[in-house]
C-alpha cells in the first residue's frame, strides 16, 4: 500500500465506512480507481483537496505527497517530501501546543 492509503484509511475510519467501495462512492470514483491509488501512490488534486477537508489538514500534505511521487528528479522528490514533512510538523506543533 501508498503511503497516501494511510490517508485513505484515516476518511475510512472518520466516516465509519465497512469499505474501499463505500469509500470510492463518496470520493465519486471507481473501486478499481481506490486500488489505483492505494498501489501507485497518486490522486488528482480535487480529490487530495476533498480528502483533506474531510480529515482537517493542510491540502498542501497531500498536494506535496502526490508530487514526490509523480517526480522522476530525486532532487525534486526529495523537495516534496520535506514538503510534506514539514506541513505534518507544523500540524503536529498547533496540536501539542493548543491548549496553552
């Protein structure tokens, strides 16, 4: 499984959903589409948008996720991926320190 199925369990788990095709059917996409993204690790930006919303982060976690993904440069990946990273500890940080 992608890293960003993670993602997927996570709506999965909040909408108490029993599948990936109750799942696929509130994204308004195929059950094949759902297995696509859990083996290849990509989403179109209106879905890494629409999941985000329904999970309360920063669409930039998974826009940065999707890109390291699709880049062919290391570099590049590597650009993402701290992307990612850094949008996960900034959200992390708000967490741990809201309730000062």
């Amino acid at each position: 499984m992608s890293y960003l199925g993670i993602y997927l369990d996570q709506l999965i788990e909040k909408k108490r959903f029993n599948s990936d095709a109750e799942l696929a059917k509130y994204l308004d996409i195929s059950r094949q589409h759902i297995s696509r993204i859990r083996k290849e690790g990509t989403m179109s930006d209106e879905k890494c948008l629409m999941v985000a919303k329904e999970l309360d982060i920063n669409p930039l976690e998974l826009f940065a996720l999707v890109r390291a993904k699709k880049s062919r440069c290391d570099d590049t990946r590597e650009i993402w991926m701290e992307l990612h990273r850094e949008t996960k500890r900034v959200k992390a940080y708000i967490l741990l320190n809201s309730n000062e």
